[in-house]
C-alpha cells in the first residue's frame, strides 16, 4: 500500500510521463543527428570513391575524353574505371583519349 493519496500518485505519473517524453524527444533528436553524421559520412566515402577513380566517356569516330570519377563535365552512367583499366585505354591504338581540361585527369596516372 502507497502513502500517497490518489491525487499525489496521479500527479507523481504525470511527473514520470513528462520526463520520459523529454527523454523521447532527446532521443530522437539524437538520433536525427545521427542519422545526418552517417548519411554524410556516406556520401564523403563516396564522393572519395569517385575522386579516386576515372570515367571514359564512350568513344565517338574514335576520340573519347578521359575525366576524374567525380568530374561534373560528363556525368556517365557507367562504372567507374580503376588505374590500370585507364591505361589500357591509353594503350589501345585503336581509341584517342583526349583529357579533360577541366579536371585534369593526368595527374591521377602519374607515378
């Protein structure tokens, strides 16, 4: 049996369910913020992904242009190529790869 009178348990409740809906409101702001932090974390590692990467545009009458993955110039909806692929691109006589002027992809190739 509780001490307390029906009024007073009753108002202790309220007391009990206003700090868990603060303590829910926390929660989920935490959790929005969270959710932004690994959101953009997965953005960053992807954008890293592309920047690390070249795209070949395709070749038309023999000339293809060679961009950086995360070059805005040509959007590509094709995967992204590693090192190695690039330079067997370059080393295909039957392909010119231009570069792009605007994100250098040369640079990238270099060793």
């Amino acid at each position: 049996m509780s001490d307390l009178s029906p009024e007073e348990r009753l108002a202790k409740q309220r007391t009990v369910r206003e700090w868990l809906a603060w303590q829910l409101r926390t929660t989920d702001a935490t959790i929005r913020t969270l959710e932004a932090e690994v959101e953009q974390a997965r953005r960053q590692a992807q954008r890293a992904h592309a920047e690390a990467r070249w795209k070949l545009e395709p070749a038309r009458d023999r000339r293809s242009v060679l961009h950086r993955g995360g070059c805005g110039i040509w959007k590509g909806e094709h995967g992204y190529l590693e090192r190695r692929e690039v330079l067997e691109a370059l080393a295909d006589e039957t392909l010119v790869v231009e570069m792009c002027g605007v994100c250098r992809p040369e640079t990238g190739l270099r060793e």
